[in-house]
C-alpha cells in the first residue's frame, strides 16, 4: 500500500493521538426534525384577490420593451389592425405566384423528363443548337415513351431530353437579351416559337416538363410587357415622372401613350394565325387588359371560347390550366370561367375515353388521365379556395358543373369522370360534403370508368366525412340549449320554453319544436313513436334525445352499409383496405360494431394464403393503429374477431410498429396478470426483437423497441405464482439475451421477487435463494461495469434482508472485482460517469455498515480493498480519491459506535457492534486504518489542482475530521492546516469556509480555549 503522510506530522509524531467521537443517531434526528407549525392558507389553493390587488400596470414607464402578453391599447390595437390589413393584402399578391411555383415543381417531379425523345417534326427552333441525329424506327422503338406501337416506315429525328431543356433555357435567354436591347420583335417572334412547341402532344410523358418551360418564357415576356407599359404611364417620352399608379388603378387613369402601346400588342398577338399560340400569348399578356379596361372578364370568357376549338385533350387542359394560372393574376370575383373549363375539358375527355379501344389505346387513355389530372386537381383549387364560407356559391357552382337538381341536394343521375369527382371531393367544403354523403356515394357508384382507380374516391369521402363535425354532437348542442331555455313543469302537461331573438320575447310551445327536430332528423316513422308517449314530459324528453340519436346512428349506419356494399366488390386486398381505412374512424367513433365486424372479416378473407404487399401492409398499419388508438383496454382489441389473425400476415416495418403500440399500450395501464396475454406479449416482443439490427443498436430508431421490451418484462406480475414468474425471467434471458438493457431489468425483477418472497416469512428461503443465484449468472454478461457494480451492490443488499450473509459477502467481492477490471482505455468517460462510480461506492461503503466482521479474514477486509482500489487506478481524480477518503472515514467512525444507525432487516444478524461489543483489538483495527486515511486525505488535497477546488476539498475534509473525531490536539492541527489551505484558495467571505470555522469553534470544549486553532482562528474576527 501506497502511503503518502505529511512532512510536517511526520517529523512530529507517527502516529496520530485520536478518539471517535461517541454518537446519539436517536437524539441527533430528532435534534434535526423541523417543526411543524399550522398554515392558514392551503398551498394549492388560488391566492386571495389582495394578491392580484398587488399588481401594479404603469402604462407611462419606459416602453423600450413590448411585452406580447400585454394587451394593447386603443390606439395601439388600431395601428396593429391596419398594419395587418396591409400586411394581408401584400400577401394575398404573393399566394398565387408561390402556389404556381410549387405546382409547376410537382409537375417536374410527377413526370420526370425521360432520357430519349423521339419527334417525327422537330422544331427548327429546338434543332438550331441541338445535337439531334436520324434513326430508324426499328433502333429509335424500344426509346420511345409515348407509343410503342410500331411508326411508319420514316425517320424519326431523336434528342436527349436534357438537350430539350437546355435549348429551352438557351431560348429563354435569348429573348431576354433580345428585349434589353430593345429588339422586341425578335424577342415576340422567339415566344411565338416557343408558344408552337406546345401544339406537339405526340411525346405524352414529356408534355407537362414541356408545359413548365414555356409558361415559363410566357410569364417572363407577360411582366416584361406589364413593366414597359406601366413605364409608358408613369414616365413621359423625355423621362419626366408623370404618376404612380396604385395597385387598384383603373384604365382612367392611364394615358393615352400607354393604351396605345398596350392595344398595339394585343393587336400583334392577335394576328398570330395558329389558335394555341395565340391564346397562349394573349394568356401571357392577359394582365395587361387593366390598362384598357377596368372588368377584362368578357375577354376572359371569350378566350374560354376559343379554348373550345383545341380538339387534343392533353393541349387543351394544360391550355386552360394556363388560363387559370393568368386569370389569378387579375382582382376577379368571378368564378364563371373557371367551372366552364372544368366543364370543357369533362365534354372532350368523355368524347376521347368514349372510343373503342385495344389493349395498347386503353394503356395510352389511363397515361392520358394521369397527365390530365393536374390541371383539374389546379382548376378545383382555383373555383372553391374563396367559396368555403358561401354556401350559396358552393351550391351554384355544383348546379353549374351539372351536379344539383336544386340549390340543397346533389344529385347523382349523370355519370361524372372519376377523376374530375376526385378533386371535387377534395375541394368541396366540409359541411357540403356530410349534407349530402348519400348523393356523393350514388355519384361514386354511376362514375365507373377503367381510368382512375375509383376506391380512391370512395376513400376520400370517408376521409371527408371523418373531418366533419359529427352531426350527433349537433343535435346534441340543440338539445343542451333547449333545456337552458326550457321550464320544465313536473306536473304539467306542456314544456315552454322563451325564444329570444330579435328582442322577442314570445313563449313558443316547446312541444312542436321537439316534434319538428325529430321528424327533421329522424323521420316521420320516428315521429309517431314521439307522439305515443304522451303527456307525460320527462318522458318525452328524454325518448326524444335517445330517437335523434337513434336518427343519427341510423342514417350513418344505412349510408355504411351502402360503402361496405360498395367495396365489397373489391376482390384485391390493396383496393378493399384503401377504402375501409377511411371509415375507421366513423365506424370506431359511433360504435358500429357490426361494421367494424364485417371489416375485419373482409380483410382476414382477402388477406390469408396471399403474399402481403407494401402498400397494402401500410394500410393495414394504419387500420390496425386506429384500433389500438381508439381502444383504451388492450383486452378489447385482442377480443375482436379476426385481429390476430391480421396481425399474423404483416412484416417487416409495419409489423414492428404495430407491436411497439400493442406493448406500450400494454404497459402504460399497470401490471400484466393475465397468462394469456404475457403469452401472446411475449411472442410479439420475440417478434420485434428478431427484426432488430443490432450491428446498429445504438440507433435511436432501435432504442425504443428494446425500451418497451424492457417495460414489458418489468410490467409481468404473476401474483403468487412466483416461481412462474422467475421461469419467465429465465425465458426471457434467453430469449432477449443480446438486449444488454434488459438484462439490467431482468437483476430489478429478479430481486423484487426475493424482496416479496422474504415479506412472507422466512418460508420461502430457498426461493430467494434461487433468486440471488439467477442475479449472480445474469450480472456478468451486462456490459457497463457501473450498472455491474450497483446491480451487484443491490442483490448484496438483498440476500443481506434474507439473512444469506455468505452470499452478499461474495455479491460485495465480486462486486469490488468488478471495479478492479474496469479501466478507462479511450478517455470517453465523462465527468457525469465518474460521479455516478463515486456515489455507487459510497453506496457501498453505507452498506458495510449492516456487514457483521469477521475476525478470521480481518474486520476491514472491504475498506482495505476499497482503499487498494483507489490506490491502483489511474481513472481516480484527487477530487474521486478525496471523498472516497472522506467516506471511508465516516464508515469507520460508524462501526466505533456502541450502537449502529441501522442494521439488517433479518434479526439474526447481529451488527458488529454487538458481535465485537468490549473487544480492544476491534477499535484498534478500525483506529490503525483510520490514521492511515487520515494522513493519505491530506497529502491528496494537495495535489488538486484547481484553488477553488482545493479550497472545498480542504473544507469537506475538514468537516468530515470534525464530526468522526474529537477535536484533540492532534486533530485539530490537521483541522487547522485544512482551514488555511481553504483560506488560501477561497475568499475570507466564503460561507463554507465561516460555516466550517463556527462549526469547529462550537466542537471545541471550554477548557480549550488556549489551543492552537482557538488562537487562530475565531468566528468573531472572520
């Protein structure tokens, strides 16, 4: 042993003159018990209204710093409204410019550019710079993305479509430059060019990329005209500054000058003898009609007319999706045009998917959709997205797109292309949408073409309907009012209630208001169970709101039974789970238990003896999270018929997420008692565990499977079958046995059965016995060294409750072993770390004080191994070594006393304060060790580094000396050396350092005032 002694205590004496200080625990608790005293406030409770009587606003302070949580005043809030109009209109010119330039990027990535384009009639303006080349048709067939039908006998001429795009750009700059050097005929005539490509639909796929490049060069010649014109109305020929126009400025105020320019161009567009390109370039300018006249709407419509005579559906859908984009860019209220192009494009659509076809045609008519779909989808968004709060224009333009006998009810009669409902759905308003889910269903049913995947739509409606307030939540909100207004009379014969409104004040019979709720809602056969009741109040009352319910479920419940109807058409699993999916929710939050019956059957059914696909296991995923979600008992989900069984088909992620929500949802309600259920538990946890990575597990995505894992073995309660529940952990090592967490939970559990096995007497020793010896096995194999020495700490501490003094003897040895392999190779251990290791082994060294000696093997046989444990190890800071000192110290002065703290829970072990009651050789061990501490404590508090730090060391130490020894001569030397290194290090002001000096100056007795420390030091003079 390493031994480290002061210089100046050497030279004086070898070996210190000191006794243990005699301890009262008893006496000292209740000496530190603070008083209780009664309170005439509960603490809980608001605070009275003299509090907030406190609180004093100055209004006329310094306003340097805005509170947000202050209101604002008068004159502040009338400011703040005006800046936020402002702020509103500024945005709302922005809106439609980012929309546009986030659906043009979805175009781009919806239909990427392919690698060949092949073009019978390439543009001269596209071969000008390309590096196009001939081809065969035989060699050019396989490149060909739009049809794969067999071409003519003629040379097609081929481009990449990377060249494609590039000469788009290239031709975008050159009409920019053209136009800044004033040559705007060639700039016009470029446009024209570019405005010509559009007309060329035979590359289908290329289309919409092709459409984002030339509206491009379109938007950029509209604002370059815009900007000019505006120039020619505020600035005069010679450059003199005339006006600036507002933003709402009408043609009035615009000069001659400017008109003149402005008709010149549409007159130049105008002449352009293609039709797409002339509407394209008029689109383009379109804005520019306000410098002509105040409402341009007649001119829009006349281009809605012209679009008319596009005949290719692709070109005249992007043509009017165009025609959208430019008409937003107007103050229109109106929304005529935009439900005539939606109309336009069902007309032409309808005629082309009409034709007879072949295999080969019919996969060109679905690509046709696909490409299509955009422009209705903008167009949709376009008529509803200022019509959510109309109903009576939501109703006007459904009557308008040939979809409402009248201005209340959908009606269904005439089929609509699925696609087009699709978006209508999407856009409709909500409340729209639940008055009238059984006319949307028959639209559904009557639009079946082959195109579009029609279960998407049945989908969206559920969705939908799912998003709207339930209208059972309606009724009852009418009837909670009325019985706020209502004066019932027990005795009487009528309910009044008093209608205010209008300041009316007028008593309506309550009767006939009831009657018409429930025939409006419910239905007449409902009614007439209404009025059998007869005059009896209560009664009706309460039969009526059980009937609207009724009314409700009912109308839900007819309307489901026509979707379950509808999808179960659907023989494929992926078309039959997209629909269901949607009306979980619906099904779950009106109890359609039957519903929710048939639903898992048609799954089951559709699912077994089949391979399961990604898509299709998403949409299982996400049914099957919305059973766990709406249930609160995990027993109710695993009542239901044909869950498992699900549950079995699925793999991979969606499978793992699934058993994470089944075990938290587990967990999360308290201890598991059920057998069955800790069976099937377990399984899932071997289910998740087998698709762990652990080459990874340190991923976080991987911490929570092993987490819930963990919670579930610690959640297992068996109850009284203890020994069942002990063969569990013993399943579970084996079958979790890489989970290094686990084995941690599986010690706890472990010694919690010992713990609740000793509660019942010492009949079941050899159970605990058991369990003690699965903590030993299980220990070693957990990784972290400090979690095995406190796991090691804790069944020492166990076996010690159940009198098994040999085997917390070893538990504390293996223990100790257990540092002495611990090393720090990499320098990653943190400082967080290294106070952990410190308390564990203080922890320790307050168990030892329970350990009875033993005089054969020495009785500080686990303090000297502490010792040598510091003494060896590198990764020991001075600051871990002084404290570990400290508390080696106060062990030994606690195995002086007469009488210990604390002792075992067992009674037949006696403390060594009984077994080595009286004996000379005991206390001289305890005094030999402690001396030797002693003078290591010193020399270690030297060597830190830090002042500040050396200064609390020095103070810790000191009081650590002053409580476990009386205050002799030699002890107060080594106080008063401790105190001037602390004097040294930290300011005279320090409160440790004065608490510590009045400390020792109340420890010294009367008759010591003549002593060295006395001299010194007084509390009075610091």
């Amino acid at each position: 042993m390493m031994e480290l002694k002061d210089q100046k205590l050497r030279s004086r004496k070898s070996v210190f003159r000191m006794e243990f200080r005699r301890r009262d625990y008893s006496a000292e608790e209740q000496g530190h018990v603070l008083r209780r005293s009664r309170t005439d406030h509960h603490p809980l409770l608001p605070p009275s209204p003299s509090f907030h009587n406190q609180v004093v606003v100055e209004k006329n302070g310094n306003n340097d710093f805005f509170d947000p949580l202050r209101g604002l005043d008068a004159e502040d809030s009338t400011s703040a409204e005006e800046k936020a109009a402002n702020t509103t209109t500024n945005n709302n010119s922005q809106v439609s410019s980012k929309e546009w330039t986030s659906f043009k990027r979805f175009l781009m990535q919806k239909f990427p550019v392919s690698k060949m384009i092949s073009i019978a009639s390439m543009p001269d303006v596209i071969i000008k710079s390309s590096t196009s080349f001939r081809k065969s048709s035989e060699s050019s067939h396989l490149e060909e993305v739009d049809d794969p039908q067999r071409i003519s006998q003629e040379d097609v001429k081929v481009i990449t479509g990377q060249e494609y795009v590039s000469r788009l750009h290239e031709l975008k700059d050159e009409i920019n430059r053209a136009w800044h050097a004033e040559d705007r005929v060639t700039a016009l005539k470029l446009t024209i060019k570019v405005a010509k490509l559009l007309m060329d639909t035979s590359v289908l796929q290329f289309y919409p990329t092709l459409f984002v490049l030339a509206t491009d060069v379109l938007d950029m010649l509209g604002d370059m005209v815009w900007k000019r014109i505006q120039q020619k109305a505020e600035f005069s020929e010679d450059g003199t500054f005339l006006c600036s126009l507002p933003e709402n400025f009408k043609a009035s105020d615009i000069c001659s000058d400017a008109k003149e320019t402005c008709n010149n161009w549409f007159c130049k567009v105008g002449s352009i003898r293609e039709l797409l390109p002339r509407i394209y370039l008029e689109l383009a300018i379109f804005p520019c009609w306000r410098f002509l006249i105040d409402q341009p709407l007649d001119s829009l419509q006349r281009l809605v007319m012209m679009a008319r005579g596009v005949v290719d559906p692709l070109a005249s859908a992007y043509c009017r999706l165009y025609m959208a984009h430019c008409a937003r860019k107007l103050p229109l209220s109106d929304i005529g045009h935009l439900v005539t192009c939606v109309n336009d494009t069902k007309i032409l659509l309808m005629r082309h998917l009409s034709a007879k076809e072949d295999g080969h045609f019919a996969d060109k008519k679905r690509l046709l959709v696909s490409l299509m779909e955009p422009t209705i989808e903008y167009i949709m968004k376009c008529i509803f997205e200022n019509t959510s709060q109309s109903q009576r224009q939501v109703d006007s333009v459904l009557l308008e797109l040939g979809l409402g006998r009248n201005q209340e009810d959908l009606c269904g009669s005439s089929p609509c292309i699925s696609f087009v409902l699709h978006h209508l759905l999407k856009e409709l308003p909500t409340e729209v949408i639940r008055s009238n889910f059984v006319g949307i269903l028959h639209l559904i049913e009557c639009s079946q073409d082959h195109y579009f995947d029609q279960c998407l739509n049945y989908r969206l409606l559920g969705f939908r309907l799912s998003e709207s307030r339930s209208k059972l939540d309606i009724v009852y909100s009418v009837v909670d009012k009325v019985i706020q207004a209502t004066n019932i009379n027990e005795g009487g014969d009528s309910i009044e209630f008093e209608h205010r409104g209008r300041g009316s004040g007028e008593k309506h019979h309550g009767l006939l208001f009831m009657y018409w709720i429930v025939a409006k809602i419910c239905g007449t056969c409902l009614l007439v169970r209404v009025l059998s009741i007869g005059k009896n109040p209560k009664k009706f009352w309460w039969e009526s709101c059980f009937f609207l319910r009724l009314g409700f479920i009912g109308s839900h419940g007819l309307f489901f039974c026509a979707v379950v109807k509808a999808v179960a058409q659907y023989d494929r699993l992926d078309q039959y789970v997209t629909v269901v999916d949607a009306y979980m929710d619906i099904v779950l939050q009106n109890q359609m238990d039957n519903h929710l019956k048939t639903i898992l059957e048609g799954i089951s059914k559709r699912a077994c003896h089949k391979e399961i696909h990604e898509d299709e296991l998403e949409s299982l995923k996400s049914i099957l999270m919305k059973l766990l979600s709406h249930f609160t008992d995990l027993h109710d989900v695993l009542a239901l018929d044909h869950f498992l069984e699900i549950l079995d088909v699925m793999y991979g992620n969606p499978r793992s997420n699934i058993n994470m929500h089944i075990l938290s949802m587990a967990t999360r309600t308290g201890y598991l008692h059920d057998l069955s259920t800790i069976q099937l538990l377990f399984e899932i946890s071997q289910s998740l565990h087998d698709v762990i990575d652990f080459g990874s597990m340190k991923d976080d995505e991987y911490q929570q499977p092993l987490r819930l894992i963990s919670r579930f073995v610690e959640m297992v309660d068996y109850g009284t079958e203890m020994e069942r529940h002990l063969t569990f952990l013993v399943e579970c090592r084996g079958a979790f046995s890489i989970i290094n967490e686990l084995k941690e939970t599986l010690v706890h559990s472990s010694n919690c059965l010992a713990i609740k096995a000793l509660k019942d007497g010492r009949k079941h020793l050899n159970f605990v016995k058991s369990c003690i010896a699965f903590s030993e096995v299980t220990i070693p194999s957990v990784l972290e060294h400090v979690v095995q020495f406190n796991l090691y700490i804790e069944t020492a501490e166990v076996a010690l409750l159940g009198g098994l003094v040999s085997h917390s003897d070893g538990l504390v040895v293996s223990a100790i072993s257990c540092l002495e392999c611990f090393d720090l190779t990499d320098g990653s251990r943190t400082s967080i770390d290294a106070g952990g290791m410190l308390s564990s082994i203080q922890k320790l060294c307050s168990l030892l004080v329970m350990f009875p000696g033993n005089p054969d093997q020495g009785i500080t046989r686990f303090p000297n191994s502490i010792l040598s444990l510091i003494y060896s190890k590198s990764w020991m800071t001075p600051r871990m070594k002084i404290r570990l000192f400290c508390g080696i110290i106060l062990l030994l002065a606690t195995l002086s006393q007469d009488k210990l703290p604390y002792y075992p829970y067992c009674a037949e072990i006696m403390g060594n304060d009984l077994l080595f009651f009286g004996d000379p050789s005991y206390v001289h061990e305890i005094a030999a060790l402690s001396e030797c501490v002693l003078q290591n404590l010193i020399s270690f508090i030297e060597q830190e580094p830090p002042k500040a730090a050396r200064g609390t060391m020095a103070l810790e130490a000191c009081n650590c000396i002053a409580s476990s020894f009386v205050l002799c001569q030699d002890i107060l030397e080594v106080c008063w050396k401790l105190i001037e290194t602390a004097r040294l290090c930290l300011s005279a002001d320090d409160r440790y350092l004065q608490s510590t000096i009045k400390y020792l100056n109340e420890q010294l007795p009367p008759s010591s005032s003549n002593l060295i420390f006395a001299q010194h030091y007084d509390l009075s003079k610091c």
